[in-house]
C-alpha cells in the first residue's frame, strides 16, 4: 500500500456525492476519496496505481462489478474500505519496501489472505495483520467488503520504543491472526470506530490541527500495540514505573551544566519551561526531593570529587566550596559531614594521612 497513495488517491467524488456530504475546510489534514465503479477494470486500474502494485484473478468471466474503494487519513496512516462486489482474488505483487502494515477484517461478509502458502481468515470477529513484502493475496467473496487499518511500521516501531522507554532494533513483528472477540479486540474496534467517525467528520479538530492529528495517531498507534500479540506485548503490559516528566529531566541536565552558578527555583523553573510549583511537584513526585535539595546534593557531590582530587598544598576547602556554588562554609561543612560522615578538611588532607 502507497505511502504517498492519499495524494492522488482514486478519483473525486462526483456532484451528487458532494451535494450528499458536509465539505472539509481547505486547511484539513484528512484525504477524504470515494470511487464508485461498475467496471472491473476501473477498480483494478485504481487499486494497482494508487495503492500499490496487484492484479484481479476471476474464475468467471466479464467485467461487471459493483464495486467501492475509499480512503480516509493520511498517505501512511489511515482507514481503506474496499468492495469488489464479486468472487475474485486480489494479488498484491512483492514489494520490496517492508516498511507498512495492514490490519485487514470485514466490515461485511467474510474473505481470506493468502500469506507464505497460509491461509488466514478474516471476518467482523477475526483480522488479519501482514506487512507489506512478499506476495500475498486477498480473496473477496461477492458480499464482502474490507476493512483495513494502515500505518508505518516505522512509527509503530518508534511508537512501542517509547512506551518501553527504551529502544527496540527492528520492526514490531504482530501474529497474523487477531482475535476480534477477546476484551483487548473488542476494545480496539471500538477505537476504530470512533477513529472512523472522526476521519469523516469534516469539522473535527484533526482536520484542523498538526497537533491534533499527531496526538490522533499516536493514540491508535499506542491502542494498535497493546491490542494486539507482538514480541513487546508481555513487556507493554507489566506494570511500570511513572515516567520521569521531560521538565525534570531537563532541570537536572541543567543543574548538572550549571551547579556553580547562583541559581534561584525561579531560574530553573524558567530553564524548564514550567511554574515554579509545578517543577517543585514534579521533583517531589518523580525524584522525592525538592529541586534545591537536588541543586544542593550536585554540587556536595561535585565538591566531594574535588577535594578528593586536589592537593591541599595547593588548594583550600573555602576555594573549593566557594567553586562548587556554596557562599556559606559553616552550612557547607555542616551539609558535607551529614553526607560523607567526615568534614572537607578531612577529605582534603585524605592523601596526607595515607
């Protein structure tokens, strides 16, 4: 299936479709394309341009179908329907690109996938999922039309890396078949309605909003994964910890750059991007400490190292602590032994005792 398929994708509807359905603004972000055709050819001829290289096999003769094909999304990611409206089998070429996958169930009627010498059913209770490759198959019965889900097996890749929180080599391999029945397929349908509705919904914010339409994504992205048997599947579902919110984290990246300098909760929370209660939370929840707590701990331990490298002929605990932020010895010396169980003078004169 083409990545950049949606950009010619079929042909437009014509003036009786337009009169029926409410129109998208001119800035939407959803291809929305219908094509209606009696002629088996036209169907083919479509199929094989815009979405990616196949033919039809028919065991009877003749050209007439009643078919529909029509898309709703983006190039890579989005909702296909297709309706031949007789019994044929539909022959996906090898492709060599492997980088998309298909989640294939019946909207009505029942059909089968041919995969690697296999053959897969599918229907309104079980699914299909195969990535793009070798050749495969589709075979319609005269009442069934298709239902097929899209998206890039690299973004469902960068997508299960993040919910991991760690990166994954390679592609995400699903089991071809898919139980519809099961609480998890049942839950994913419902999420694929609902994606449905507001595909064809001219006025929704994803038509109107890159970041809309990208929160949009990663949801069925995330629903996708976790709806579904893969190798992370396990690991997906055990419980995890909380992730670290990115404004703590870039906090401390900038703490750890700057714990010499005088610096303010309202400095970091300003390097942060977030209130100052909203970053003294997020350390307390995340971190169990305060963020001058964690400041004050940074330049302890950076003070700890250089005393214990420097030598004391040369240097001063007050030259020390004074580089490493503290403006107050008495405090700093307190802090220290609190910490390190000796005083800085101690771990200064550490190489003379030994």
């Amino acid at each position: 299936m083409s990545r950049h398929m949606a950009a010619a994708m079929l042909r437009k509807p014509n003036d009786k479709d337009q009169a029926e359905q409410p129109q998208a603004p001119q800035n939407s972000q959803i291809i929305d394309e219908v094509l209606h055709s009696k002629r088996l050819d036209e169907l083919e001829h479509a199929l094989n341009v815009q979405v990616s290289p196949q033919r039809f096999r028919s065991s009877s003769a003749g050209d007439h179908a009643n078919g529909m094909l029509a898309f709703r999304g983006q190039g890579y990611f989005g909702i296909f329907r297709a309706r031949i409206g007789r019994n044929i089998d539909v022959v996906l070429e090898p492709d060599e690109a492997d980088d998309r996958i298909a989640f294939v169930m019946s909207a009505s009627g029942t059909g089968e996938v041919l995969l690697n010498r296999h053959m897969y059913s599918h229907s309104a209770d079980q699914a299909v999922i195969f990535p793009s490759g070798p050749e495969r198959i589709v075979r319609f019965a005269q009442d069934t039309e298709v239902k097929v889900f899209m998206a890039d097996r690299v973004k469902m890749a960068e997508c299960c890396a993040k919910l991991l929180g760690h990166d994954i080599p390679g592609f995400v391999n699903f089991d071809i078949s898919a139980d519809l029945e099961t609480a998890s397929g049942r839950s994913w349908l419902r999420l694929l309605s609902y994606a449905e509705a507001e595909l064809a919904d001219p006025h929704a914010f994803i038509r109107q909003s890159p970041v809309a339409w990208r929160q949009f994504e990663q949801q069925l992205l995330t629903g996708f994964l976790l709806s579904h048997q893969h190798g992370y599947s396990q690991a997906l579902l055990a419980p995890q910890a909380a992730a670290v919110p990115f404004y703590v984290k870039r906090a401390e990246a900038y703490i750890e750059a700057h714990f010499a300098e005088p610096l303010s909760l309202a400095d970091l929370a300003a390097q942060a991007g977030v209130s100052a209660r909203s970053l003294q939370n997020g350390f307390q929840n995340f971190r169990n400490i305060t963020p001058m707590g964690f400041l004050r701990s940074v330049r302890l331990r950076r003070a700890h190292e250089a005393l214990l490298s420097a030598d004391p002929a040369v240097v001063t605990v007050t030259q020390i602590a004074s580089a490493c932020g503290f403006t107050h010895l008495g405090e700093f010396g307190t802090a220290y032994r609190r910490v390190f169980g000796v005083t800085p003078g101690q771990t200064l004169q550490k190489k003379l005792r030994l």
